[in-house]
C-alpha cells in the first residue's frame, strides 16, 4: 500500500554468506488486524500452529518445524526485512510487495493465492463536476485540464505503483501527494483530484460521492507467500521449510476445492543462483 523501499546495494563480485551470526530462518507475520488473523487461522488449517509464548513479544515458533522462528511485523516491514535479508519468508499482501519491494528482483514469490485478504488497488474520481461525463481511464487522459502548470493531483499511499501506472498508461501531466488514511475526503476538500486506494466492495468510495472508472484498476491483491532469493539459494534450512510450507498448503488449498495458482519453480528443484 508510502514510503520508498529500502535500497538494495549492488550485488558483490562474489556470494558471501548471509547472516552468520543467526542459523534459524525467519518467517515474517502480520503482527496486527484482520490480516494477521487470517495469516494464523490459514497456518492453523494447514497443521503449521503458530504457538507465541508471551503475547506482548513480536516472536514464536512453530513447532511442526523445527529451526522456524516467526517474527510478527507490520506488513511494510516483513518487505523491507525481507530485502535487507533480515527476513527469508514472508506472508504479505501483494498490493504491499509491488509498493516497497519496487520491483526488487531478489524477492521472490512462491504462492501468490493464498485466498485471503482479496482487494484491488484502484484509481477514483468524484462522481460529479468536472468528472460527471469521465467513465474511462481514457477520459481521464483525455481531460483538457491537465497541464503542466495544473497537473492532476493524486493522493495516494502507494505512490511508486500509481506513478508506475499512470506514466505507462500515458499520463504526462500528474502531481502526487502522500496520504495514508481517509482519502475520500481528499477530493471534497479540494486537496486532490483524483485517489489511489486499496478498494474491497466500493462501498466507502460511493458513500464519499467518489467512482472507480473503466481501466482504472492497477493490480489485485490477495495474500502471498514470498521469499528472498538469496535465502532460497544460500541459506541452510529456507528452501526445505519452504517446500514443507508448500505442500501443507497445497493439501489444504486443494483439499478446500482452491486451485494453486503458481508454484515458483523450486519446487522442481531448479532454484537459479544470484
């Protein structure tokens, strides 16, 4: 869902071992809210029980996997720590992934349809004024407002993605302006013209008088399970934890009447090196 990712530096002329001062593997949980509650009742139904000894503490285990510790992180951090290599697994929305991760190619992911925090990252616009005849990401486009003294004003808390977005669509003339709550009553207030929000059912966006337009859906989210590359390949214990993370879900998925959506190719055994 915004800051900028944590930088990646530049890959070194040789691999070096990640880490030697830690041997366990880290799988990073959302700590708080609906989607942390979702993250366990899934693990739970998979025979993967996450046992938490002391609630006010962000650590746990699993005990059905041994050298597995479980650190409960907000959802932007589980995809910082994971490209700082302070993380090896994760279970993140894909909407927060394509946000801080920003395209890092050391994050891999391993599940993306784990069938649970579904939404969309979608483009809104209020449904009167200058914006009663826009229905279409083209119209929109297309608005002779737009220039280069009056850009289009954008609030938004993923700001990486929806500038992505709207510069390959073709938009030449957008100003964006970070927000990370209530920003319906952006465009009432006269602050923005346009929302990038997360969007479940609408509902909230047609109460504030707002619309999503044709074309104007940026991804689908649900929730994944990811990983750094650099773990898989080089850390001792990730990629045998990450097979047994699989089939349990893939038993459970399948076993719900889901379909696997994507598998990364690991599970052939056919990690590619960094």
């Amino acid at each position: 869902a915004a800051a900028a990712a944590t930088a990646v530096s530049a890959k070194p002329a040789a691999a070096a071992p990640l880490s030697a001062d830690r041997s366990v593997v880290r799988l990073g949980l959302p700590s708080k809210g609906r989607m942390a509650e979702l993250t366990l009742s899934l693990l739970k139904s998979c025979q993967l029980s996450v046992r938490q000894l002391n609630p006010r503490q962000y650590t746990a285990d699993i005990p059905q996997v041994p050298n597995l510790e479980v650190w409960f992180q907000r959802p932007t951090d589980i995809v910082r720590k994971l490209c700082s290599g302070d993380l090896d697994l994760g279970i993140v929305g894909y909407d927060i992934i394509s946000e801080y991760a920003q395209g890092n190619d050391d994050l891999v992911i391993i599940h993306d349809a784990l069938d649970f925090g579904h939404c969309r990252l979608s483009l809104a616009v209020p449904k009167e004024g200058i914006f009663d005849s826009i229905n279409t990401l083209e119209d929109l486009l297309n608005m002779p407002q737009w220039t280069e003294e009056r850009p289009m004003r954008v609030v938004t808390g993923f700001g990486y993605v929806g500038a992505k977005f709207l510069k390959e669509k073709g938009f030449k003339h957008v100003s964006f302006l970070a927000g990370d709550g209530a920003l319906e009553s952006y465009p009432a207030m006269g602050m923005a013209d346009a929302i990038v929000d997360l969007v479940s059912s609408g509902t909230t966006l047609r109460e504030n008088n707002l619309k999503e337009i044709e074309g104007g859906v940026i991804l689908e989210s649900q929730a994944t399970l990811v990983a750094s590359k650099k773990s898989l390949n080089r850390r001792e214990g990730v990629l045998e934890i990450s097979h047994e993370m699989l089939e349990r879900l893939e038993a459970h998925l399948t076993a719900s009447g889901k379909i696997m959506v994507n598998l990364y190719i690991f599970l052939c055994h056919t990690i590619t090196p960094d």
